[in-house]
C-alpha cells in the first residue's frame, strides 16, 4: 500500500479581527438593541413616507418606540428557549410592522390616522364592496409593505444563523440578567416617557390628557402613544375630559385698524327736508329677543348630583350664556324639511354652467362664504354624527353608535317627529353599511331605506348607486306625507374616480364641454360622479315646485368630508395630488382641505323671506348646523349644550378640529406646529390664543359628556322634556 501522503492543511481564511469584534458585539447587544431600535425606525419611516413635520414630540416619540421594543424583548426572553423566543419576537415584531403599514394607507388614503376598531370596521365594508379598491391598494403599495416589513425580514434573516441569536441559550450562565437587562431599560424608558418628558414639555403633556385625539396625537407623539392611550381611554375612560376650564365669555379686544382719513368737505349743502306730519306713522317697537336656554335649575342639580363627573358638566353649562334669538329665529317654523349629507362633495363643484341647480340652492338661500367640514377621524360616520349631533364625534367611527344608545330627543329628526311629522331615512348605498340599519333610526326617522332592504326597488344595483334615481324613487313618498322631515345619504360621489370605478363618471363622461378635455382625468371623472348630484336635486326641486310646497320645504346639504379620493395614494391609484389641483391651490392644512359648502335654502327665501337671504361671512362648521336649525324652526333649545352656535346669533364665531386647530374671524391655530397665524393687519394677543385653546377643549369635553355619561339623558326624558331636577 502506498502510503498517505501528508497534506498540508491551509489554515481557514478568519474574517478581519475588527469583523469578528462587531460580530461579537452584535451577537450580545441584540436582544437589547434591535427591538427598540426597529420599533423606532418604523415611527420615523412613517413620519417620512407620510410627510408631515417632525413635531416637538420627537423625543417623546423615540422614547416611547424604545419602550415598547423593550417590552417585546422582556416578554420573548422570560422563555429561555432560544426557538420560543425566536418565534415570539417574531410574532409580536410582525404585528407592528402590520400596524404602521395600515396606518400608512388609512393616512395616504384618508389624510388621517384612524384607530384599530374604525380601521377593521371600515376594512369589513371595504372587503365587502370594494374588494377592486382594497387589492390595488395592496398590490401599487408593495414597496411600502417592504419598508415596514423590513425589520421582519432581517429579524428573521439574522437569527436563523448560529453566531447571531435573539437570546443566549438556556446553559448560558447569564440568562437571567438577559431578562434583567431587558426589564430594567422598559422601566427606564417607560419613567421617561410617562413622568420625566411630559412635565418639562407641556405640548406632551397635553397631547396625552386634554388635548387627546387619535390623529393629532399619532403626529404629534408618535402612532405607539396613540394606540396605548385609545385603549386605556377606551377601557376607563379620559378623566382629563371631565374638566373644563371656565374662560370669559367676551372676546377680548384686537387692535383696532386706523380711523379712515376724513372725508373731505362737500362743495355745497343740502337744505334739510322737513318732514312730513301728516303722512309719517310712528315706527314700530323693536323687537325683543330672549335667550336660547332652558330653565335646568343648575343650583339644584348641582347640589344634588352624587357623581362628580356630572356635576362638572352641570357647573360648565351653569357658568356660560346662551346665544340669543334674532331675526331668523321661527322663520322656517311648520315647512318640510329635507336634510342631505353629499358624499365627497366639494365646492369646487358648483359652477352657474354646469351646475345651476347646486348653484342657485348655494347662492339664493342662505349664502355661507366660509364654511368647513373637518375630517373627523371616522371617514362618512363621523361626518354624519357632526351635522345630525351638533357635537364633535371624539370616538370616530365608533360615536354614531354609541349616540345611537343615548338620549336623542334633542335632534331635529326627534323634534320634528314628535310635533307629528312624517320621517324617514334614505340611502343608495347599502343599508348595513357602517351599521345605518341600527343607528338612523335613533336620530329621529321612523324607516331606514337602503339597498338590500327596499332601495333596490327604484335604484339600480351598480357601483356607486345614482343619486338621481334615488331621489326619483321616494320624493314622491314624502310629497305625499307632508309635512315631512327626510334625510338622505348620497353615494355617486364616491371613489374610485376613474371611468371604470365610478359608474355615474362613466354615465357623465361626455356632459362637458370641449374646454373641459384637458382636465385630468382624474378630476374629470369626480367632477362627472357629482353630475348625478346635480341632476338629482334639479329634479327634488321641479317635484317641489310642481307639488306647490317648494316655498314649505326648507333644503340643507353639506358633505361628509373631502375628496380624499383625489389625493396622492396607492389606495387610490392617484399618481399625484389632483385634491390641490381641483382646488387650484397646495393643500398644507385643514383649512385649505376642509373648506366646502353648505346650502340652506327654502324657496320662500327666493320670495317672500328674500330680505333674510342674507350672506354669512364668518366661519361656520357642521356643529353649526343643527343648532342654527332648530332656532330657524323655532324650536327651543339650550344653546349651551352644543359645541356649535346658532350662526345668526350673537355667538361668537369658531371652527375647530379634534387635534385642537381652530379657526375664529381673527386667525388659524394650527395644534400641529401650536402656531396661530391672525388675518393681516390684525394683533392678537396672546392671551385670546389661549382664551381659544380653553374655549375649543371645554367644547370637546361636553361632546365626550353626552357620549360617556349620557349627559342628555340626565336632563330631558325620552319625549324631551326636561327631568325634575330634585
């Protein structure tokens, strides 16, 4: 046998020693580092894909990201299992990379952060109907998953190899100062997040107590705060809503513009007129205006009320005035009324050509220059709560249906349906949609009639549903039920806003003229969907007219929210922002997304009430809507209990949103960058900001009164009437 020859063996190639020192490093540091850091990195890519600033939050934010990684770590490794750690590491770092991507497409979808309960409820209806939407979300959206998922794919990349493992193993000598270590940064983390930052920074402060709201805290501390407090707000209630801060009523004052330049003495004078003794009368007594209060007997019922959350209530109300009644007060007192929110209506729409009729209801009524609907956080449910309430939906999607089980006797449909008007609800959508079947008719409306339980009869079944065909199908209804009290819910309106997503665009394609062919597509197709609209209300309107009750029948639209399906997004397959190109201007803030219009109209302001068509300059909002209504009804009612005002009273003028933006006749406070910006050529002081800020939390709170206390219920019975106070 030959013998073996000896072959030199070449030592194995060993990676550079500054290698093998990180790789070291690496393999000890990460069970304390990557969680953190990851769940960091997806608070960031967030903020940047979004593009929205970065607030003063921003290291709250950090801090509260490193919390929650650090949470992940100590709950994975109390299992000394490497695989069990592994696989739940995994497991909860694959729920927020689900989470901050979701967010993302409600936020490029919506222009808003939306909490987990409206995400899923809206995610049902959207598997439901717009299955076309939901999948081309997903599939434009692809490089956007992989950014959030990235953390996720390394995580599992990196602890499937020997050298690197997301805990020691079990026959290491310092597993229990792994969990040490990992419990130890939590708590350091958490003493900062919860005590340390928030009382040297009061805009942290304030955005996790008084000042909370879903969306506006998701900007301004992070998603991970907004989510920790909804479900501890949700659980147990905010019991920094149960407070209010007692403001002067008054505004203070503003520097006075200068004194015009003296008009210059005339050429001449006029000889006086005297008058004429034998023809002039004695002019009539002004009229008296009382107060829209109801006598509660405050005293009493404070002194009675065994919860402190209600007495706080009952103190705030007791502490402030009613507005007056005026001029308009009862004007519409007896008429039909019809109530219609448009979906995705802008007033950009509206042109004297195209839309004549949507055009005349706008200017010949009730004219309002300066009106918004905020986007509220729970998309069309929301809106409909701010018009139907008077108060600002603070729990999003979720509001409508929790008013749905309180005491309701204060809304319009309620009021008018106790004096013996006929009512009923309306809908060319589906009528289980957002849970209209069980919520609509709560407000005051004795049928609810949507498709799939009677709209079918008269509309036909296609995406979206014509808004004209359902207006012919059931005016007739109430034509013969006078009076009557209706409101409708359009949905012609509604993206996609493509010839191929939206039924009644491809119906109206061809209705403009040829100067509207270099319109983008996009913005033509929205424009045609709301035709519909157009044709639906000049046909409501030749009804009324031909019946002989139009002067009788009062009309009040506005929309549930803005054109979201015209902004930038995967959701949307919009491959540029044609919301800013519609409006002709960069949409930057809810004041420039949110401004649209409201009709109130009547045809008896075409005729014999024509002096009271008057133009309301100020800023009014959908709050406003349904106390300003009652007061043109002459209903009576405490205006002390609503978040908005009568708009023809003496009230002062505010439109807010519920991350704490305002707008008054003198500026815009924007919560965002806490910045108020006056109209020119006016000083404000700031001690009025501040005034405001007080002003537009106390109204937040007494909306989340009536939905977590059930503040009405404990003033008015089911028929209205107001409860003994002893």
């Amino acid at each position: 046998m030959k013998e073996k020859q000896n072959v030199e063996q070449r030592p194995k190639k060993r990676p550079p020693l500054i290698l093998l020192q990180l790789l070291v490093i690496f393999r000890y540091i990460m069970p304390f580092a990557y969680m953190p850091l990851m769940i960091a990195y997806m608070e960031i890519i967030l903020r940047l894909l979004c593009g929205y600033p970065f607030s003063p939050g921003l290291l709250f934010m950090i801090v509260v990201a490193f919390t929650a990684g650090a949470a992940i770590n100590f709950i994975a490794l109390l299992f000394p299992n490497p695989t069990v750690s592994r696989v739940l590491g995994t497991c909860m770092l694959g729920i927020f990379c689900v989470v901050f991507a979701l967010e993302y497409f409600m936020f490029t979808s919506y222009g808003l952060f939306m909490t987990l309960e409206t995400i899923f409820t809206g995610m049902g209806n959207v598997l439901g109907e717009f299955t076309d939407v939901f999948l081309s979300a997903i599939l434009s959206g692809i490089p956007i998953i992989i950014a959030f998922f990235l953390p996720l794919i390394i995580f599992l990349v990196i602890t499937t190899r020997k050298r690197i493992q997301y805990t020691v193993g079990p026959k290491k000598t310092h597993d229990r100062s792994v969990s040490l270590i990992t419990l130890t940064l939590m708590f350091v983390f958490f003493i900062l997040g919860q005590s340390v930052i928030p009382a040297i920074d009061s805009e942290v402060m304030a955005a996790r107590t008084t000042e909370y709201n879903f969306d506006g805290t998701s900007r301004r501390l992070g998603l991970i705060s907004a989510f920790a407090l909804d479900i501890r707000y949700s659980v147990f209630g905010n019991p920094h809503t149960d407070s209010f801060v007692f403001v002067p009523e008054t505004p203070l004052p503003v520097s006075p513009e200068p004194d015009p330049p003296p008009e210059p003495e005339p050429d001449f004078v006029l000889a006086p007129i005297e008058p004429d003794y034998e023809t002039a009368t004695e002019t009539d007594p002004p009229r008296e205006f009382g107060y829209n209060e109801i006598d509660f007997d405050f005293e009493t019922r404070i002194a009675n009320e065994s919860s402190s959350k209600i007495r706080s209530v009952h103190e705030y109300v007791a502490s402030i005035s009613g507005s007056r009644e005026n001029i308009h007060t009862g004007i519409f007192e007896g008429k039909n009324l019809i109530i219609i929110t448009a979906e995705a209506l802008a007033k950009e729409v509206i042109d004297p050509v195209m839309t004549p009729t949507l055009y005349r209801l706008m200017h010949n009524g009730f004219y309002f220059s300066d009106y918004y609907q905020p986007a509220w956080g729970g998309s069309t449910s929301s809106g409909e709560y701010s018009v139907l309430m008077g108060l600002a939906p603070v729990d999003g999607v979720r509001s409508i249906r929790t008013a749905a089980e309180k005491n309701l006797s204060f809304t319009i449909g309620n009021r008018l349906s106790n004096l013996g008007y006929y009512s009923a609800a309306f809908h060319n959508g589906q009528h289980t949609y957002y849970n209209r079947h069980t919520t609509h008719t709560k407000f005051g409306y004795s049928t609810w009639t949507a498709m799939g339980n009677g709209m079918q009869e008269g509309v036909r079944s296609v995406w979206p549903a014509s808004d004209l065909e359902m207006i012919e199908f059931t005016v007739p209804r109430l034509i013969e039920n006078t009076p009557f009290s209706a409101y409708y819910m359009t949905i012609s309106g509604h993206a996609l806003y493509t010839r191929m997503g939206n039924t009644m665009a491809s119906k109206n394609w061809n209705a403009f003229p040829e100067q509207y062919d270099a319109m983008p597509d996009f913005i033509r197709a929205y424009m045609a969907c709301n035709l519909e609209l157009e044709y639906a209300m000049e046909h409501l309107v030749s009804a009324l007219e031909e019946a002989g009750i139009a002067d009788d029948t009062v009309i009040v639209m506005s929309t549930d929210h803005y054109p979201y399906g015209l902004e930038k997004s995967e959701s949307w397959g919009t491959d540029k922002d044609y919301l800013s190109e519609l409006f002709g201007f960069a949409v930057n803030t809810p004041v420039d997304r949110d401004h649209n219009a409201l009709i109130i109209w009547s045809g008896a302001l075409e005729n014999e009430l024509q002096d009271l068509a008057v133009e309301v300059s100020v800023p009014t909002f959908s709050l406003d809507i349904l106390p300003t209504l009652l007061n043109l009804f002459g209903l009576e009612f405490d205006s002390r209990l609503f978040a908005g005002r009568d708009v023809f009273s003496d009230a002062e003028p505010l439109v807010f949103w519920l991350n704490r933006s305002w707008k008054t006749e003198f500026g815009f406070f924007n919560a965002g960058t806490s910045s108020f910006t006056p109209i020119p050529d006016v000083t404000v002081p700031e001690s009025y900001v501040n005034r405001i800020r007080s002003i537009v939390a106390n109204k937040v709170n007494i909306s989340n009164a009536v939905l977590e206390h059930n503040y009405f219920n404990v003033l008015f019975d089911s028929d209205g009437n107001v409860r003994d106070p002893g």
